[in-house]
C-alpha cells in the first residue's frame, strides 16, 4: 500500500515527496532498490539510489543499503526532493493533424509518442504545448491546472482522435457527456491469440498493488473505478485479432488492462506483457516474422478510431473517424500476408 505523508510545513510539502509504503504480506524478499522502482511513478533507479546513499530511504524507521531484503510488512518511508518546476505551459510550434476545427472545439488526431499534457518529467514537445501554440487560449476545469482544453486523453504511445475545448461553455459541455457516458469512442487494436467471440469486459480499474506504472482489473470497488468495455472481431489471422473496442467508462489503461485480463493483451504493449511472442509456432522463421512486425510497430497496437459527440453550441450530433496510421497499417498487411501464406486456420 502506498499513501502520501500529512506534512506539517507546507513549504516542505512543496519541495518534497513524502511517500509510505507497506509491503505485502505475500511478498517475495526482494532488494529494496528494485521494490522502489516497480512502486514509485516517474522515477529513476538511480534517483533512488542517491535517495538510499543519503538516508532518505529507512525501513521500519532504520537506515538501510540498497541490497537489504524487504520482507512482508516491512514499512518503508521515502522523502525524495521535488524539485520546484515552473507550470506555466509554454507555446511551441509543433506540427499537428487537425481534422476538424470550428469556434468552440478543436479536434486532432494525435500521433504515436506524443504525451498529452505536461506532467511526470514530460513538460515540453506536449500535445498541450503544441495548443497553446496555435491557440491564444484554452479554458479549464476546477482540479484540471495543467491540462487546458483537455476533457479526455489517450496514452503516450496510443495514436488517434482527440476532441479540445476552445472555451469554457465547450469544455463544460463536453465534460458533460463523458462523464454521462454518451460520447460514443470506438478504438481498434491487434491483440494476441485468436478472439473467439465479441464480449464485454466489465470491472474495478485501479493501480497495480506490486507496480504502480500499471492497471489492473479487481473486482473490488474499494480497489478502484468502474469501468466498462465492449470488443468485436474485426479480422482474424489466427494468433493474433484485429478488434474495436467501444468504451463507456475512460479509465487509465483500460483497454490495455481489460484485454490483458481476457488473455489478450495488445500486441507489443510493453506495459502489459505484449511485447514477447504469446501465440504462435516455435519455428525460428515466425520468431522473426513476429520481431519484424515489433520493430514496424515500437508500441502498443492502439488506435483511437472514431469520436463522436453533441456539438455543445449546434447540438447537432457529429462524427469523426482516422484512419490507421502507417505503423499499424503496415503490420497488419504483413500479418495478412502471413496468415495467407501459412493458410491458418481461422
């Protein structure tokens, strides 16, 4: 369990990260360096290793090495500097694929590897600093400092629409509807194994309880937050499936995490242990078909397909769809190819 410390000073509170961790009872031992690093978000092993070496790290209120063995319910208390950042969001000119724009939204199909908003050792070459760009200004939300215009998001690593407010009346009209539910988002991704039939994935979405940087499904509404998926085969080629995946909740990772929780993560999502073969021959021509198709595609096989909402000014319903990009494209054509050649079956 991990919670952030009550701090008596606030300016401390503003210079540093207090965090409390208590290991599981069912922990294997494991080196404190490598326990912190699958726990704490955003960090590297060597900012806790500096951490370690200046006494910042003590379990059970001792000073510990980085080799000690954290054992089950160990308390570990970390105090790791946070250094002050400026959070203005600055403009810069960075190229974006607008399909739509009117006076009151904006909508971008965004490109793979492109972080949405500034945060978590991400504060330039955003999609947000890109806006702030091309826009003079863009509103926000109570408890949204830091995300202008944002009214949803999608992964780092995921391609595809992405609806922005250019005023308050637009984002909190849109706000609106996402958190009703009646935005209709609608994704395709290539998972692994052979999808037998279209289903629904339906569970608590919360962080992982051994690492942090990741989600995963509970069925435990005290673990995290309701979340629902419905899927449909699109295209088999038989160790692998193109499907759409429609969501009603937007939680973090979710169709990485609900696919991941039907045997079927997204193919070559790192996060969720897609980036290894899971189906498949052992014959080392496919290994290097499969290795072939990683390096076409360096991320998770996501793209975020069609968008469509009430304008908040016209009410009239509209629609956008994106094509696949180029890297999704290409894979699947060559599993196409593959599964032509092989002759599958589907």
């Amino acid at each position: 369990m991990v919670e952030d410390l009550d701090l008596q000073e606030q300016d401390e509170k503003e210079l540093f990260e207090h965090t409390r961790i208590v290991a599981e009872k069912g922990l294997v031992m494991v080196r404190l360096d490598k326990f912190l690093m699958n726990r704490i978000e955003n960090t590297s092993r060597n900012r806790i290793q500096n951490a370690i070496d200046a006494g910042s790290v003590r379990v059970n209120d001792k000073l510990v090495k980085a080799s000690y063995k954290v054992k089950p319910s160990d308390v570990i208390t970390i105090v790791l500097p946070d250094p002050p950042r400026d959070t203005e969001v600055y403009p810069e000119n960075i190229p974006l694929d607008i399909v739509y724009e009117d006076d009151d939204l904006l909508m971008v199909n965004k490109v793979a590897g492109m972080v949405v908003h500034p945060g978590c050792n991400n504060y330039t070459g955003t999609l947000v600093n890109a806006l702030t760009y091309h826009l003079n200004q863009l509103p926000t939300l109570p408890g949204n400092t830091g995300r202008p215009g944002l009214v949803h998001r999608i992964d780092k690593d995921t391609s595809g629409l992405l609806v922005i407010a250019k005023n308050e009346w637009a984002m909190t009209y849109l706000a609106k509807q996402f958190f009703e539910h009646t935005i209709t988002r609608k994704y395709r991704a290539l998972v692994w194994g052979d999808v037998k039939e279209d289903g629904t994935v339906t569970g608590y979405i919360g962080r992982d309880l051994k690492d942090r940087r990741i989600m995963n499904l509970y069925d435990d509404d005290t673990k995290g937050k309701w979340s629902v998926t419905h899927y449909k085969v699109i295209e088999r080629f038989g160790f692998v499936t193109l499907i759409e995946c429609q969501l009603e909740t937007g939680r973090t990772h979710q169709i990485r995490a609900h696919m991941k929780s039907i045997g079927h993560p997204l193919f070559n999502d790192a996060s969720y242990g897609g980036d290894r073969i899971l189906k498949g021959t052992v014959f080392n021509k496919y290994k290097q078909f499969v290795e072939n198709c990683f390096q076409l595609l360096p991320r998770q096989a996501l793209h975020a397909k069609s968008l469509g909402f009430e304008h908040p000014v016209s009410k009239k319903r509209i629609d956008f769809e994106s094509p696949l990009p180029a890297d999704f494209d290409a894979v699947l054509t060559k599993w196409r190819a593959y599964t032509t050649e092989k002759e599958i079956t589907l």
